[in-house]
C-alpha cells in the first residue's frame, strides 16, 4: 500500500470514527504530509461546543484507532471545534 492509498483508507475511517461520548466528525481533510514522506496528517471538525480538551482528546483516541487503516504510516491527527 503506499501512502495515497492509506490516506485514502484512513480518510474512509476518520468518517465514520466516533469517540467514547459518540462525538463524530462534522468535516474532515486526510492529506499525506509534505514534511514526512511517511506521515499521514488528519484535520477535522467537531462542530461547535467542543472544549479543546474534549478535541484533543478526540484526536487522540482517534489517532490511536486510525493506526491500523495507516498500515505502515505515521497518522497526525488535529481536531478543532469550528
């Protein structure tokens, strides 16, 4: 697999990955990165309401879960609150 298909992959999961209190993502972007050859970079919105600690607490569960639909590249994920 290389990096566009697993971006691609993780994209598909991201959509419908829901965290431990059911929050999803409203709007997501999956982009391999243009710094790391082997980095995936995750960025989503939550909607609004959302506390950063509750986004970065999303973004890490999600990270967490997302690795196995990278296979063998790194995912960065970031989650905003728009």
């Amino acid at each position: 697999m290389d990096i566009n298909q697993a971006a691609a992959a993780v994209e598909r999961f991201v959509a419908t990955f829901a965290d431990a209190d059911q929050r999803t993502a409203r709007e997501v972007r999956v982009r391999p990165s243009g710094d790391d050859a082997d980095h995936i970079k995750v960025w989503v919105d939550l909607g609004p309401g959302v506390d950063d600690a509750g986004c970065d607490a999303w973004a890490a569960a999600c990270k967490g879960a997302a690795a196995a639909a990278a296979g063998a590249f790194t995912v960065e994920v970031r989650a905003e609150s728009l």
